[in-house]
C-alpha cells in the first residue's frame, strides 16, 4: 500500500526541520531591516535622495517672509524692519505679525496670479472704514477661496495714506474714495429718484451706512461688468464666506456648480459667539458660531430660543438675514445691503444648505466704544431709533453711553461672552452653536506665511507721493467712466410698485411660532 511503502520520517526529524526554518525566518526578518537601512543612509549621504523641504529657503536671508529673522518679521526690532512699518496703525505689528514656527509654508512664495485663476470670477465689493489689520486678513482669505477682484468703497482709517497705498498696491484691488466729487454724482443716482430705498434717506448712523452700501454696490455693478466679473457679492469687513458644501473649500467651484437659470444665491449668516473679552484677532481666535435659522431644524430653533439667547433681545446680536451674490447681468440692481435685484424681472434666488456668512460681530470690547463714537445719538430709547434699527445695537449703545468701565464689561459678559461651558456644550450638541476652524487655519497660514507683511513691505517700498498721485487720478477716472453708464444711461420700463429693500433683519421669535 503507498501509505505503507511511503519513505518514514522521524518525530526528530521533523521537529528538527521545523525549528531550523524558523531560525532562518527570524534571521531574515533581523538583517533585511538593517540593510535596507544602510541602503538608505548610503543613498542620501551620496545626494541620491531629494528632500522637498530642503528647497525652502532656511537661511536668515531666505527665511519665510515674517518670519524667524527675516527683514519683514515684525517681532524683528531692526531699523529695516521698523521702518518698512512705521506709518502703520499700532496695531498691525501685533496682529500682522507672522509666526516665529513654520507651522504651515505652502502659502511661501504666493503671488494670487489673478490672471491665470479659472472661471467664474468673482468680485467682492465693500464699504469700510477700518485698518490693515482687519482688512488684510479678510480680503487674502477671499483671494485663497477664489474670489478674482475687489472694489472696496473707503473712508476713515481705511482712506489713510498708510492703508489705502497698501491696499492699491495688491493685484485685483480697486480702491474708490469717498470724496466730495463721489457724493456729488451719487447724489444724481438712479436710486435716488426711486421709492424702495426711500425708508432709509436723511436718518442719521446705521441708515447713513445702509444708503451709502446700496449706492456704492450700484457703482460697483458697472466697475464688475467692466472688469468681465460674473458674481458680485457684497460684504462688509467684518464677514467671511464660508463655502461648505462644495467638493472643495472653494468658493469659485461652488458658485461653479450653480444651475445657469440661477440669478442670486442667498448665504445665510452664521453670527459668532466668543468665548473671552480680550480677542484682539477675531478672525485668528474665533472658532465657535451661532447658526443661522435656516440651517436649524425649526423644532429645534424654538425648543432652545431662550437658552440660545440668554436674555438679548433676538436671537442674534445683529441681523439674521443673510448676504447674497449675483450673477453679473444687465439690468442688475442693488436692493439693499443684503440683497439684489432686477429691473426687468424678479431674480431666480436658491438659498444655500450648507454655505453660510460668518459674521464677526461684537468679538471686541471696544467695539462697545467704537460705535458710540460713530453716532451722534442721545443714549434715549427713543432717539437710538433715529440710528439703529436693531435692538441689541440701541441697548449697545446706550450702556456704552452711559455706563462706567466696569459697568460695561460686566454687561458685555453677560450679553456678548459665553463664558457658560456646561450651556455652550449643550447648544453644541444640539446643532445650535458650532465649531468652524476652516477660516481661522487659513488665515493664521496666511500670516505665517509672511503674506500680509509682505504686501505692507511691498507697498512702502515704492515712492509714496508717486504712488498717491497715481492712485488719485486713476481712480478719479474710473468714478467719471462709471458715472456716464450709471447716471447717463436710458431709463427702463418698471413697475410702478416697487416693494422696499429689506433692512438688517433679526431671525424669527418666539411670537412667530406656528401653533
């Protein structure tokens, strides 16, 4: 039998073929690691391996600019380095100021070749009177989501030589000044011989700012056609557009995947919620936002209102209405701040399921002071109305008015900080209040990187009276080529009922639940 007649193997043999094998498997496993580690050592001590990150720039004089000891780091106190920032506002060397630890490099060597950016192009129009450091960080953050140009309507600190020299020196911006020459051929505007703005003419502060945010995004219309823009979105500085939603954090791919019957796209606003007194760099330390009414399920919304609003007057601090971007087209209008329109048909608006509008709004102690000194109001509940429309803005402004120091922050504690870990844990859980990081990675990169103290370098580098003549002259001729479009052109058939722009709104009470 073959069983029989089989060749017979010892138990010895057996075993001893077995522990042989594995002794030559354990040798194996112990040499190969160690020659393919001295093969490695042999490779990269000849130069036959090439490190990506030994090309960066690691010398003093190549360093990332801002930072370590670079002649643009504004921790650097050498005479370069102070002098490139001297007619700067205080501030900007603090917030500015680019990181000591390449945390994040990518951004090294940036140049925003807006030229070569694919389509759509979309242009950002505002109105501002604030400082570099503010509107620096907002307008590089819109430039790394994709937004093509930018015509920022100024006045105040933003108008300043140290500010508006910067800001006319960045590829894609377009500065227009807020001078006599301005309100004079805005004054002739086609928006001032019509009725939906009409509510908000001749009342001082916050309608004062409504009127010339309407009027300068009907400038702006014209400015994006001749610039080949095909969205326009305004926003003020204190806002960024958070594209969720898309298959990228781009808000050129998601205005890309709009249907083409679409007009305007509605993003509803998200209003920050901050977590201490002394933030100095909103956009670099807020993290945490109430959502918007629209992105809450409604059960939700009412179930938690008074939790979520901890004894202020609405729900939000400010308005609850959103912003929005159109489609560059003819007869495209403005219909306030929030919105626009058209003068021949009424839009075709979707609004966005996950795209939002952060609002920074009230992150700053002195924002309390700060708009008391903008207003010429009595501290009265009935004067307030002649410059606020909303209320948290006239209670605001009355306790600045009025208040002590301590009084104030106290109330600003109470109303403004949620200092409340055990509510904010819950309004977290439940979908009312959330975590939003995207902004703040990107912009604390952007000032590592050495971005924005790169472009302050690269404007004062340049002669200043040559460049404030330039600028002035330039940009006197784009408000003279813009008028003979805006005011000079044919009038159109409308309706002769026009309903009235919608102000800053407040989102839905508990009044208006549905029972």
């Amino acid at each position: 039998m073959a069983g029989l007649n089989g060749p017979f193997r010892s138990p010895g043999s057996i075993s001893y073929a077995h522990s042989t094998f594995i002794w030559r498997l354990l040798v194996l496993l112990t040499v190969l690691p160690l020659l393919l580690a001295v093969f490695a050592f042999l490779l990269q001590w000849r130069g036959g391996l090439d490190d990506p990150s030994s090309r960066w720039a690691v010398a003093e004089e190549r360093g990332f600019l801002g930072m370590g000891d670079s002649p643009l780091s504004l921790g650097n106190s050498s005479p370069v380095a102070m002098s490139l920032l001297s007619t700067t506002v205080v501030d900007c060397a603090e917030i500015l100021g680019g990181s000591s630890s390449p945390s994040f490099p990518y951004y090294r060597g940036w140049k925003f070749d807006l030229d070569a950016e694919p389509r759509p192009k979309i242009c950002i129009t505002s109105s501002t009177s604030a400082g570099l450091e503010q509107i620096l960080p907002w307008l590089f953050y819109h430039k790394s989501i994709g937004v093509t140009a930018f015509f920022l309507f100024v006045e105040g600190k933003a108008a300043e030589p140290s500010v508006s020299e910067v800001l006319v020196s960045i590829p894609g911006v377009k500065v227009i000044y807020r001078d006599r020459e301005l309100e004079e051929k805005q004054a002739k505007s086609r928006i001032w011989n019509e009725t939906w703005l009409a509510g908000f003419f001749y009342k001082p502060c916050n309608y004062e700012l409504f009127v010339k945010q309407s009027l300068n995004m009907e400038m702006a219309i014209s400015i994006a056609r001749d610039a080949g823009m095909e969205w326009i979105i305004h926003l003020d500085t204190d806002e960024l557009v958070h594209p969720a939603g898309a298959q990228e954090y781009s808000l050129r791919r998601l205005l890309s995947d709009i249907p083409d019957n679409v007009d305007m796209v509605i993003f509803p606003n998200y209003e920050s919620s901050i977590e201490r007194d002394d933030i100095k760099d909103p956009f670099s330390e807020v993290s945490m936002f109430k959502k918007n009414y629209d992105h809450l399920p409604k059960d939700t919304y009412f179930s938690m209102y008074k939790e979520a609003t901890r004894g202020n007057p609405n729900y939000f601090l400010t308005y609850g209405n959103g912003k929005s971007a159109a489609r560059v087209q003819d007869h495209l209008r403005p219909n306030g701040a929030h919105r626009w329109h058209n003068y021949m048909k009424p839009p075709n608006e979707i609004k966005l399921e996950e795209a939002a509008v952060l609002h920074y709004t009230y992150t700053k102690f002195s924002d309390l002071t700060s708009r008391r000194d903008r207003c010429g109001c009595k501290p009265t509940k009935d004067d307030v109305k002649r410059c606020f429309m909303l209320e948290f803005d006239r209670n605001a402004f009355i306790i600045a008015s009025t208040a002590t120091e301590d009084e104030m922050l106290q109330w600003f504690h109470e109303h403004v900080v949620w200092t409340n870990k055990q509510l904010n844990l819950k309004l977290l859980k439940k979908g009312i209040l959330t975590r939003i990081n995207a902004p703040m990675a990107i912009i604390q990169s952007l000032k590592a990187a050495g971005i924005f103290t790169s472009a302050i370098a690269s404007a004062q580098n340049k002669n200043s009276s040559v460049q404030a003549t330039s600028v002035q002259s330039k940009t006197s001729g784009t408000i003279t080529s813009v008028e003979s479009r805006i005011f000079h052109r044919k009038v159109l058939q409308i309706s002769e009922t026009i309903e009235a722009a919608p102000p800053p709104l407040s989102p839905p009470g508990l009044h208006e639940l549905d029972i």
